[in-house]
C-alpha cells in the first residue's frame, strides 16, 4: 500500500501543490481565452473533483470513481478548446507550434489504437476481465472475478486455479475459499471441500454478511450430509433455508439427513415435508419423486411410496436410483430404497 502523506515536509506534497496550482492556471488561462467551451471544461473537471478529493468530506470508492468521469470529459474537452483558439490566432502552423500538431496527432492515434483494443476485449466478459487481470495481475478481487466468471462458463478447472491465485495474494477471504470448496462440491472432492470449510469456520469471514452467509450454511451443510454426518447437517441446512428459502437441493438435503437420523414417525413426516418443498418448487425433477418415495415406504405409506414412484419413474426412468426404487417399490424386488442427493448453483 501507498503510505499516508502524515507531515507538511513530506515531499509528495509539492505534486499536490504543484496540481492544484496548474488548476488555478487553467482557470485563469481560460478566463482570459473567452472561451464558452474552455470554460465549461473547466468546470467539468473542477466541480466533479471537488467532492471526489475527500477534502470537505468522505466520499466511497465506487462514488468517488464515478465522479471522475465528468473530469475525463472535461480535459479532453479543454485540449480541444485550446488547441482551437491556437489554431484561430496561428492561421499557418509554423516552429513549434507545428512540431506540438504533431505530436497531437499521434497522441491521438495512440488513443485510437488503444481505444480499439480495449472495445475489442469487452466482445466477452471474460476477455475483458483477463484483460484487466493481467494488468492488475496482484489485485485479489480483480483475479476472484475472473475466476468467478470462469465458473460461471463451466471452467471449473481453470476457476479453481483463478481462485488460488487470488488466495496467494490475499488468503484470508472466506469466500473466495468458498468457491473453492463449491468447485471441490462439484468436482465430487469432498475431502477437499470439508478443507475449506474448516478454514472459512476458523478465519474471519471476509466475503460473507447476511446476503449471502446462506450460502456457506446450505454447502457445508449438504457436503456434511454428503459425508453421512446428519446430526451436524440438519441444522446448518436449517439455518441456510430459514435466510434464503427458495434452494431445492437444500431442502431435498434436509430431507435426506432428517429421514436418515430419524427416531420415529414424526421425524419421517418432517422429513417428507422438507421434501415437498422441494417437489413445490421443481416437480419434474426425479430424484425428487424418488426420495419421496423412499422415505414415503419407510413410513409404512405404501399408496404414496408407489405413486411417488412412478412419478419418478416416467420422469427419469434411466437414473439408476430411480430404476433401483421403482424395481424395489412397483416390483416387489428385495432390496432397500436409497436417498439421493443432487447439486445445483443458486442464482
């Protein structure tokens, strides 16, 4: 980081006065110019800087980038103002004047060919943000957005190596180690995932609030019953659901633990409650179908074990828990019914 500017003799101060007193000068040129354009450039890059500079007051990050555009517009507006009131008054460029035309111009074929490059990396997003991330290749947020939108295409492989660059620069983010260990979810290493989860359980949580702590709740919590430890899943997949219920593969793992340490009746009728929830909100999803009937048979409900099943079975009838079900429940084939769980990425 940049240290802080703490005492008057440091000598960084003199840039800052050195910037302010071209401002005045500019101001000054531009009255004397009696420019209509000069000076509502210089307005543009006054006014907006004013607020931006945190001299009278605080302004954030995202605000205070905003507010520099205006200021952008302003000089470039005001290059443009100068250049043509010099040009009125030198009606033929000669001696120095010409050697600066000329120097405008490939500034501005510069601009140009930069501008293009640029408009040409945002065809995608994640062009524009490897662009960005090369560039600023140590910032950790920069390189966790690539990452993320690696992921979002379906890149796993090469998000999970994004995400560990970015932990390389700055490795107490509790969530980017959570999309670490949702990639290690899908990737089926849970070993690696249940890593992850330790760590984000024994550091500071950056990354997380209460938008999206459902997040780390609903996966632990899955990956807990993934590895068959119910007791501790129920209630962090209790406390996921109760901030954002509308997660079906939650609720559908809900079911599984609760069916799995049940004690009795009641707990089977919970369990089956969780699983509607889940069949509300996705009722052509089979393993669904399958797990209702599952739990449906354990609790002695035959007519709806049975019907449940063949809601499974005309669904998916190729999955192999379906098939095994339906054998088991509409065939009368020994066996026992089996739970299964299934992944899926919230929106």
């Amino acid at each position: 980081a940049i240290p802080l500017v703490r005492r008057c003799a440091d000598v960084r101060v003199l840039a800052f006065v050195a910037a302010y007193l071209a401002v005045v000068a500019i101001a000054a040129h531009t009255a004397a110019m009696r420019s209509r354009a000069a000076v509502l450039a210089v307005g543009l890059v006054i006014l907006p800087f004013v607020p931006c500079s945190n001299l009278l007051f605080l302004v954030g990050t995202t605000v205070a980038e905003r507010l520099l555009y205006p200021c952008t517009a302003g000089w470039s507006l005001l290059i443009a103002a100068v250049g043509c009131g010099t040009a009125r008054q030198r009606r033929r460029p000669t001696g120095p004047f010409r050697h600066a035309l000329l120097l405008f111009w490939l500034l501005a074929l510069l601009y140009a060919y930069r501008a293009a490059v640029r408009m040409w990396q945002w065809r995608t997003r994640v062009e524009l943000f490897r662009a960005d991330m090369l560039v600023w290749h140590r910032s950790a947020k920069v390189v966790h957005q690539y990452a993320s939108l690696l992921y979002g295409g379906d890149m796993l492989e090469e998000a999970l190596i994004q995400y560990e660059r970015s932990l390389q620069i700055f490795d107490d983010n509790g969530l980017t180690d959570y999309c670490v260990a949702r990639i290690h979810l899908e990737l089926g290493s849970y070993g690696e995932a249940g890593a992850r989860f330790a760590k984000i359980l024994a550091g500071h949580g950056i990354g997380f609030g209460h938008h999206n702590s459902f997040l780390l709740a609903i996966d632990y919590g899955w990956l807990l019953t993934r590895l068959g430890q119910y007791s501790d899943a129920v209630p962090l997949l209790q406390r996921g659901l109760q901030l954002h219920p509308g997660a079906a593969y939650a609720w559908n793992a809900l079911g599984v633990a609760v069916a799995n340490s049940a004690t009795g009746p009641r707990d089977l009728q919970a369990a089956m409650d969780h699983l509607l929830r889940a069949v509300e909100m996705q009722p052509r999803n089979a393993v669904l179908w399958s797990n209702a009937a599952a739990i449906a048979s354990a609790a002695g409900v035959v007519e709806q074990a049975a019907m449940a099943a063949r809601n499974a079975a005309a669904l998916e009838p190729d999955r192999e828990v379906v098939a095994w079900n339906a054998k088991i429940l509409l065939e009368g084939v020994p066996g026992q019914p089996r739970l299964e769980l299934f992944l899926e990425r919230l929106r």
